[in-house]
C-alpha cells in the first residue's frame, strides 16, 4: 500500500473537500510534501488516517439516540420513491405512507412485492392529481433528480420551473399543504449551476408558502451506515408554523464493511447468499493484484499503463478505478453498475463485484427487503436509494418536529 496519497486520494478516503484539506494545509493541521518524482503535492498516508480518526472524535456530535415517540398517527406521501430506501427508513422511525409515486415499473413491483397494502402510484408524477391530500398528510417527500431552470428574470418562481421535476415536486407540495417537506439530493446541487439551481429551488418553496430550513449535506457514516455516501437535505416548513426544524444528531461510531456483511451490531446473521455480477477474467488479472483499501495505484507501473491507458497521464488521483474495500473501513458509495470501470467496488477479499445482497447490506435494507426485476434492474434500484438508516433518522427528525407542531395547535 503507498506510503503518500494525492489531495485527490485523500480527499476520497476522509470524504473532505480539497478545499478544505488545502485550508488544513495552510493551517497546519496537515502538512502536504512534494512527491520526488512528478513533484506533485502529495500527503503522508499515516498522518491522514490519523487525522480521519481524529475528525470523528473531534467534530461530531456523539449521541445515544435520535428516537422519539410519535404523539399521532403521522402521514407520509412519497415522490421518486425508488426502491423504498427512504419510505422503510421513515416507516422504522413510525410515519405511516399514505401513498408513493414511482415511474419505474421494477421499482414499483419491488414496493408491491414487500408492502402489498401500500398504495403505490406507479407512472410519470406528471400524470397525478394530488388534491384529495389537501391537509391531510403530515409530510411530503421526494428524491427529485437535479435540474436546471431557464431564468427568465432575476427571481425564479415557479412557473419558470416547468418541465423539471422539481416543478412537481413543488406542484405537489402546493396541493397537499403539509406542515413540512422533504426533498433530498446529491451533494453537486450545492454548485450545480453555480447555485443558480438550489437557490432557484429555495425561491419556489418560498413563492408556495415554506421556509427553507438551513440546507445541510448529511454524511451517511455518520447515521449508522458502512458506507461514504452524502445526500442533501431541502427542508421546507410551512410559514404558518413558528417551530425551526432540527436535523438529527450525527453518531460518533462508524460502522465499516465489516459490520454490513458479517454478523454483528447491525446485522443478527452473515450477509444472505446470493447472485451477483462478475468482471471479465482481464479485469480480475488486475484486481487480483489490488491489496484491501487499494487501487490502479498500488498496481506494478507497466500495468497500471495498461490498465489505464491515456487516463494514465491525467490529473487526478481516480480513486474508483480498480478499487478494492478493505474490512475496516466504510465502503465508497454504491452506484448502479457494480463493475463499470471508474467505479469499482471489489470485495475485500474475494476478487468479484458485490453481491445483490451485498449491496443492499450496505444500503442497510433489511434481509427480507426483495427487488424484483433483473439482477441489473436490482442494482440498479438498490443503487439509486436513499440508505434506509438516514432515512430512519431523517425520520426521527421529522416525528420530532410533528410532535412540537402539534403540541402547539392543541396546547392542554
């Protein structure tokens, strides 16, 4: 394993902008070295890791637990539900799904499959009417893809948003009138368009009638998940209600691969058997050679050459090509092709993709939680979810938030 790391590489392994590390630098905190041979900036990989270890214990927060009981039977209408991953999480954490809007056909018989009475809307967003909701659901949610607009004058209102889905979304949430919504993200909507998009977003929740609460990007490792995924969090309160939103507490364990597919605290069992993808033998005459917490770099030069070929002399340290997890540590982020070439994720000791079960171990679904379709629809679903323990956190958050609403509009 390589004794320094590029600002790329560990940016990758402590999941911290480069930005930030280059400020660390200028602080002290982490001192970079100059490689001898390409003279690039480079960092000692024992004084990363020391510091990922430290950034844990020393920013954030440690806590028994988010739960809280809910005070009512609280309602849920979900968009873009996928495969389920946020709908389980919030029903973990006791909201009930009153309906859930999907287009995908496999996802919608993968949410039949498991939850036979729930009322599952299959078919384009576009094509609903959700006025029979109207003040009658506690919360709207929704996985909305990342979109621009057309900017027609300087303040975005809805109208200008038509034809995204955030459109939808906000159409949807301006027919139901919850107290509170829930859209969520990927991180790049932060700098998508130079955050021309997010603010676009926030003006249309205010031009219907919500407060956006302070816009935070949630580190899954830190909600009881073996794996550096981030999703983030639009939260919108309705203006009548004077309660401010609460995101829920991070944990200070980090839960690694280790604990995803072997018997432990977040699982009763070793990982279930089952089908799973394979690479090609060219592929694994490669990562045969890849040790745990690996990858292209830790390959001889000649076939790093090979295997990289005009990528070879690029910028960037490429941290997911030919990338092998190690036990000890959380897995990168899964994405919908378990053995595209830039995003590898090799078992740690087997040289072979994750299995299906595998994957949704470390999306933390439950063991019983089954995925219809073909095995590439399956990790392709189990891919695209939101991890249902962020999702049962996020939940918590939400029942928390309920409870104080409705303590206040019925004081006894």
């Amino acid at each position: 394993m390589k004794d320094y790391l590029t600002l790329s590489e560990a940016s990758e392994l402590i999941g911290k902008s480069k930005e930030t590390l280059r400020r660390w630098d200028r602080e002290g905190k982490l001192t970079a070295v100059r490689e001898p041979i390409s003279n690039y900036r480079v960092y000692k990989r024992e004084q990363v890791e020391t510091l990922f270890a430290n950034f844990f214990s020393q920013e954030t927060e440690e806590t028994v637990s988010n739960y809280v009981e809910p005070l009512h039977d609280y309602t849920v209408l979900e968009l873009f539900a996928g495969a389920g991953g946020l709908a389980v999480g919030l029903e973990k954490a006791g909201l009930r799904c009153v309906a859930l809007n999907e287009i995908d056909k496999w996802a919608c018989q993968t949410l039949r499959k498991n939850r036979p009475k729930w009322n599952i809307l299959e078919g384009d967003i576009k094509d609903f009417d959700f006025t029979e909701y109207h003040n009658k659901v506690d919360v709207v949610t929704g996985g909305f893809p990342c979109q621009a607009f057309s900017y027609a004058g300087k303040k975005l209102g809805l109208a200008d948003a038509r034809g995204t889905l955030f459109y939808e979304f906000a159409r949807v949430v301006k027919e139901v009138n919850p107290p509170i919504c829930i859209g969520e993200n990927v991180r790049g909507l932060l700098s998508h368009d130079n955050g021309k998009t997010l603010n676009g977003m926030i003006s249309i929740l205010n031009e219907i009638g919500y407060n956006v609460a302070p816009i935070q990007v949630l580190k899954a490792i830190n909600y009881k998940v073996p794996q550096k995924r981030e999703r983030l969090i639009l939260v919108g309160v309705r203006k009548d209600i004077d309660i401010e939103y609460e995101y829920p507490k991070p944990f200070n364990k980090i839960y690694n691969l280790k604990d995803a597919l072997i018997k432990g605290e977040l699982y009763e069992t070793n990982v279930p058997k089952s089908p799973g993808a394979k690479y090609p033998q060219s592929k694994i005459a490669v990562l045969d050679l890849v040790p745990q917490k690996g990858y292209w770099r830790d390959l001889p030069i000649d076939i790093q050459k090979e295997f990289m070929g005009g990528s070879f002399y690029l910028g960037g340290g490429k941290t997911g090509i030919a990338r092998r997890i190690g036990w000890d540590e959380p897995c990168l982020t899964l994405t919908c092709s378990p053995a595209q070439k830039q995003t590898e994720r090799c078992h740690p000791e087997e040289t072979r993709p994750f299995t299906v079960r595998e994957y949704a171990r470390i999306q933390t679904f439950p063991d019983n939680w089954i995925f219809e379709g073909s095995m590439a629809q399956q990790y392709k679903q189990i891919g695209n979810a939101v991890p249902v323990n962020l999702g049962t956190e996020v939940g918590y958050s939400i029942v928390k938030f309920l409870n104080h609403y409705y303590k206040a509009s019925n004081p006894r």
